[in-house]
C-alpha cells in the first residue's frame, strides 16, 4: 500500500491510497490529526476515517479496494448458503 499525503486545508489531507491487487489509485480526505493517531496506532480506521464507507476504510486496513475485495470473496456467499 503507497500512501501519499497532500495538505489541502490546516484539518484536512488527502491520502492517495493503491489497491495492492490491481494497483488502482483511491484518493480520500481525511482529518490530519485522526490520520496521524490511526498511523501511531491511536486509533482504528473506523474512528479515524469515520467520513468514508466500511469499503473504503478496507484499503487503509487491507490495502484491497472494493471491486477486489468482492473477487476474492465472491464465492464465500455461496458457501455460506449451504
């Protein structure tokens, strides 16, 4: 996971976030200060990124943006029906 940050205002940054599977790029804005507590291990990415959508928290986790996430997984909804 790359991650590039920008000051776009003295609260907010954006983060520039790669998929590590397909190597497309999401880019978020964030709060400097959550995003630095998340970095140290101060907070959880849902605190953290509490802006963005479970989905989007996951590239910060995982570093799987949705579309592959989904992929990966895509069978287990059917193993789980059975």
């Amino acid at each position: 996971m790359t991650i590039i940050v920008s000051n776009t205002t003295n609260a907010n940054i954006k983060v520039s976030v790669n998929c590590i599977y397909c190597k497309e790029q999401y880019i978020f804005e964030v709060n400097l200060d959550k995003f630095r507590a998340y970095q140290y291990g101060a907070l959880k990415a849902q605190d953290a990124f509490d802006n963005l959508t479970r989905e989007q928290r996951e590239l910060f986790i995982s570093g799987t943006c949705p579309n592959c996430w989904n992929e990966i997984f895509k069978n287990d909804d059917d193993e789980n029906d059975n």
